[in-house]
C-alpha cells in the first residue's frame, strides 16, 4: 500500500471541500472496499477523508411518510431496524444477503452504493482493464466471464455492479441526497450508476467532491409486500449470480403496483421497466410472471460462459412473484 494522508472533518461542508481541494482524494465509510482495493494498489489516493464520525448514522422518518437513511448508518443496524423490516423487508432482505456478518457491522449506507466490481481483471493490476486503465483494453470478454454481465454492458466493459442493497432501493424508487461544491441535489438510485458504454472508468453520475450524505426511501405502496431473491456460488458470503428485489401489490387476484430490480447481471442494479409494464393490471397468473420475466430480460446479450445467468434471473423472477401473491391471497 502507498503512502497517504488521513484527515477526519468535523463538518459535511469541510469534508467536501477537502475532497475539493485535494484531486483524487476519496471519503472513507466504513473501508470495506475501499481498503481492500488500496492494498490490492487498484486505488492509490493521496489522501483519505474520514466520513465515517459525521453526523449520518440515523435511520429517521420523513414528513411524507418514508425514511431517510444517514450515509454512514451500518449495514447491520440498516438490516435490523425495526422500521426498515417492518415497511421495507426487501431492504433488511438484500443487506442481510450481503457479504458477512463482520462486514455489514463496518460497512455504510454511503460505501454500498459506491462499492466498485468485482471483475478479477480489475482487480489485477498486472492485467489491462478498461475501467482501471481507460484504453487498455477489456481481457474479460474472451476471457473469464461467467459472473459478469449480460445486461447493458459495451466492448469496453462487461463489469457487473456488486450491491445487494442498491438492487432493493432501486425497486423502492429510493433518492439519493448528495452535498457538492454547488451545493445539495437528489439523484434517484436507478439513475446513480452508469452504464460502461465507453467510459466505464465512472462508476456513477456524482461529479469530484460530491459526498452522499443519505437515501431517502418513499412511502411504501398500500398493502405491497416486498421479496429479494439471490442466487450464489455457495450459501453465504458470495456475490450474486443474479438476484431479483420485487414490490407488489395484488388485488382480488390481479396486480396493481409492481416494481423489479435485478442485480448481478449489469452495471448498475437494473430497472426492469419491460417487466413492470407486463405485470400492472395483469392477472397474478404463471403465465404472467412468465411473460414478464421475458419481457425484463429481453435484451440480453450473454457472452461466451454467461448466458445461464439469464436463465436463473428468469426463474428467480417467476419465484418471486409466485411467492409474492402467494402471500398475498393468505393475508388477513
């Protein structure tokens, strides 16, 4: 690891300036990534702006009726609100599917979402990676790719976005507040990350300096009830293959509200508008669940070793929703 300067502000405003000031520098939540890739010399920044004692870490209710999550709330303590688990399951679903225990008790609402791939090719520096090094090329797509994406991606990056929890707050329609050198601005989660196309070295819209400093999560839909389904290597502890985080409301069998998110299969968590559109105002059928998993996964372009990916994102979808209404025809 290089040498680095440390520096822990006392304000949101101080941290953002420092970042400013400072090119290259990054804020430090809980390190979980961040000190991983600095020993690994994928990141070399010159200097660490601590944002893990700023006053972000709580979980509050917000006049419209949703919650507002500070930046620096931990994993765990998100996954066990009371608030989050009773309105949100999806949510408390998705981080407790994350990672280990250890690491959810370090890692922050803030460093999730910025979280960057876990691409092998990135993460070797003795290799080219279009991401790491823009121009030198992308081994990945003839070379080893089974986890990676078949959403999305371009010839210049096949990367996959790694987040369990940016999947379920992309079903929740959840807001992103972010302070910058121009101030404050909301960015809404699905429109957070970026898609490789030909600069996949930017993981995300934020411009230089700009700290996220909460997520805010809207009301949840009258009566919907929530699932995050994800498919791994082995039982825990691993990323996803592909996942699913499904919203739902059904009514005297048919559906009403519907909102999809796959994650593992692109750069960023992956909206599944085309689904959606199938499932509102459909009978909550097989055959709809079906048709809609098609219509969500239809433009796909598996690679080489990756296309049963799609195959396990359809069936994922199809389970989740069958177990969704199947909860619904049992409620009280």
């Amino acid at each position: 690891m290089k040498p680095f300067a440390y520096l822990r502000p006392g304000s949101v405003a101080d941290a953002v300036r420092a970042s400013t000031d400072h090119p290259g520098a990054r804020f430090l939540g809980g390190g979980t990534n961040l000190v991983d890739l600095m020993k690994l010399g994928v990141e070399t920044p010159g200097l660490l702006i601590d944002v893990s004692r700023l006053p972000l870490d709580r979980v509050t209710p917000t006049p419209q009726g949703g919650l507002l999550i500070g930046a620096t709330v931990r994993n765990s303590d998100l996954a066990a609100h009371p608030a989050v688990r009773g309105g949100y399951p999806v949510l408390s679903q998705a981080l407790l599917a994350g990672a280990s225990g250890q690491l959810r008790n370090s890692a922050t609402t803030g460093g999730n979402l910025l979280q960057r791939t876990r691409c092998t090719y990135f993460q070797d520096t003795s290799k080219p990676c279009n991401k790491r090094l823009p121009g030198s090329g992308c081994p990945a797509r003839e070379g080893v790719h089974r986890d990676l994406a078949v959403l999305g991606h371009s010839p210049a990056c096949v990367a996959t976005h790694p987040s369990d929890m940016a999947v379920a707050l992309a079903a929740l329609d959840a807001t992103v507040r972010v302070h910058g050198p121009e101030g404050e601005r909301t960015v809404p989660v699905t429109g957070l990350h970026r898609l490789p196309g030909d600069s996949p070295e930017r993981d995300t819209v934020l411009e230089p300096g700009e700290l996220i400093t909460g997520v805010e999560l809207p009301p949840p839909p009258d009566g919907a009830l929530s699932l995050y389904r994800k498919a791994r290597d082995r039982a825990s502890y691993a990323f996803a293959l592909a996942s699913v985080a499904a919203v739902l409301t059904v009514r005297d069998g048919r559906i009403g509200h519907a909102s999809l998110a796959y994650g593992g299969l692109a750069h960023r968590p992956w909206r599944a508008h085309a689904a959606e559109d199938v499932l509102r105002g459909a009978p909550a059928t097989e055959d709809t669940f079906a048709r809609a998993a098609d219509a969500g996964l239809a433009a796909a372009e598996p690679l080489r070793d990756n296309g049963f990916k799609v195959t396990l994102a359809r069936n994922l979808t199809a389970g989740a929703l069958a177990e969704l209404t199947a909860r619904a025809a049992s409620a009280p």
